[in-house]
C-alpha cells in the first residue's frame, strides 16, 4: 500500500506535533496519532481507510482506554478526515492524508458541503459492493448458486481433517431461518469450501484444538464445528451490518474477532462445551459397556460372559467382580460363591 504525499517533510509533521500540542494533546498521545497518521496498513481495508470494524484492534494495539478515546484524540487533532454516518453522525471510518486517494472527499467536523456528502454515499456503496459469488442480491433473499461455482466434490479433503456438509452450516434454510442467520450461515459454508479461506482461518484452530487438548483430528474438527455453529453464527446473525458487508469485509471481520479478547472467550467456551460432550460420551460408553457385559448369560443365569473374550464372571458384594474359571460348572444361583480351593460352589 503506497502512500500519496511520501514527500512529507519533517518540518511539516514538526509544525503538526506543535499544532497538537496547542490544542492540548499529550506527549503519549500525540504518539499514538502518529502512528495512525503515518500509516497502520494493518487495519486499512482496500480503500486506504481505517473501517469502524477495526476501531476496537487499533484501540488495543495503540492502547487507549475506549474507542471513544480514540475518536475523540483525532477530532482534537482536526488532522483525520471522518466517515460518520448521515443519520446518527456515528464515525464509520476515518483515513489518513498521507494513505487516502486525493481525488476523494472524506468529511470532517468542519466540512459539510456536498463534495463530502458525495464520498460518504460512496463509501458505504464500496463497503457493500460485493463480487460475483455474492450471497445476497439487493438485500433479498435471492441467492447466487455457491454450489454450481464450487462443487463439493471440489471441497477440500486432506488429512488435516475435513469439516464435512451434515455437520457444518450449509447455505441455510430460508424457510425457518431469519435473513441474518442465513448470511452467517452462507458465509461459513463459503469459508469451508474454499481451499485457500479454509486453510487460513479453519484449519490453524484445528491444528490448536488438537495440539491444546491433546486429541485427534476429529475431535478437533468437532471444537471447531461447535465454535461455528453455537457461538460465532449467533455472533454475527445479531450483527446487524454483518449482511451488509461483502465477502472480504466479513472475513476481516472474522479474523478480528478471532484475535479479540471476546473472540478468545468464545473459543474457550467452545472448547469447555466440547470437553463437557466428551465426559458425558465416556460416561455413556462405560455404561452402555456395562450394561452390555451384564446381558450375555450363555452358562449360567446367574452369571455373565463377555461376548469376546468369553471369561465369566459374577458380583460379589464382598469380592467384587470375581471370575470363574473356564472349567467350572455353571453358578447354580445367586447366593453361590466360588470356593478356589475346593473348586467347587459354596451355597
């Protein structure tokens, strides 16, 4: 990303710093605006601007108290130009001199007239511009055929695990589902069958799920599935500029997310659910296993055999489980105990 006035002198960013500090912004600060001013291209989307879906990882890395902080430090600069929102004046992005294109008009606080009025009305037209694998056609429910484009039998299978279509979201149901839900839905599934988007993004977390809890493959793609489908589809379906955004703009949004604070909370609840499923699994095999030990009586009614290996045995309420030999003959009854010295039944 190329800047469009490289040229600037260090006089002139001087003068800036004296004008900041005249209008009573700290050393600290004045700091951190600079980094802005001289390009974080990091959090630019592909307009050179610094999209409001960004605002809290800047804030983070820059280490202000609240976005609000932030917002409020550069309108005391009056140094970047603002994309605020005609309606509620919300700020929606904001630029930098040296990175956003000349021949644009962002507004600021001081600038109203119709030229600014224009770049607002097209970047928003921008941020929602979508390509031609779009979901969504003029925010109805008409849908472009992801699977014509990308067939399944395209979809990526590896040892590396696949997340297969009966247990990861599809295209969504239209008639059950809401026009959010469908979106978030249609947006992983467009993640899952891109090799390239599906490396980047599914398959590190399976790699982490695995290496964390110290299981196989599948098991990780399981955290994986249930991280999708119970937190971050819930996620973004409550967002409401989440289907206005295209495909790009959700991705970054998702690997923001995934880096959050709150992304790394979801992920850990996801983890805990699935540990939980795994326990209550273990649990539910141990008790069909004895369950199933307790229901093969071939010798005896009064004993149990183990469909493989064919060992017999009975409960004592002293002994335990205790084993009768192949040769003996079968427990006459419920009171009998095994005698090992007479080999014989004690009743």
């Amino acid at each position: 990303m190329q800047q469009n006035d490289p040229s600037m002198s260090v006089a002139g960013l001087k003068k800036m710093m004296h004008i900041w500090k005249s209008r009573n912004i700290t050393d600290s600060t004045t700091t951190k605006l600079l980094e802005l001013y001289l390009g974080l291209t990091a959090y630019m989307n592909s307009q050179k601007i610094y999209p409001q879906e960004n605002f809290y990882e800047i804030r983070n890395s820059l280490r202000f108290s609240t976005t609000q902080a932030l917002i409020e430090a550069m309108k005391r600069s009056q140094a970047f130009p603002f994309v605020t929102d005609p309606e509620t004046g919300a700020v929606k992005a904001f630029g930098s001199p040296l990175y956003h294109e000349t021949n644009s008009e962002i507004h600021t606080e001081k600038d109203n007239g119709p030229a600014s009025q224009t770049f607002a009305q097209t970047f928003a037209q921008t941020f929602v511009a979508t390509d031609n694998n779009n979901i969504y056609i003029n925010s109805t429910n008409k849908r472009t055929s992801e699977r014509s484009s990308s067939p399944e039998k395209d979809s990526p299978k590896d040892d590396s695990g696949n997340l297969s279509e009966e247990n990861f979201p599809g295209q969504g149901n239209s008639t059950t589902d809401t026009l959010p839900t469908i979106a978030a839905k249609e947006f992983f599934h467009r993640i899952n069958i891109s090799k390239e988007e599906k490396a980047g993004i599914l398959i590190p977390l399976i790699d982490r799920f695995q290496q964390q809890e110290g299981i196989d493959r599948p098991q990780a793609c399981r955290i994986v599935v249930c991280l999708v489908n119970e937190k971050l589809i819930p996620y973004f379906t409550a967002q409401v500029k989440f289907r206005k955004l295209n495909h790009s703009g959700r991705l970054a949004w998702l690997g923001n997310l995934l880096k959050s604070a709150h992304g790394q909370n979801l992920i850990a609840q996801a983890i805990q659910s699935h540990r939980t499923k795994r326990e209550q699994e273990a649990r539910e095999n141990c008790r069909k296993q004895c369950s199933e030990l307790r229901s093969f009586h071939p010798v005896s009614p009064h004993e149990w055999s183990d469909r493989e290996s064919g060992s017999r045995f009975y409960d004592d309420a002293t002994e335990g489980t205790v084993l009768i030999p192949a040769e003996a003959a079968p427990r006459p009854s419920e009171k009998a105990v095994w005698n090992v010295l007479s080999h014989l039944w004690n009743e």
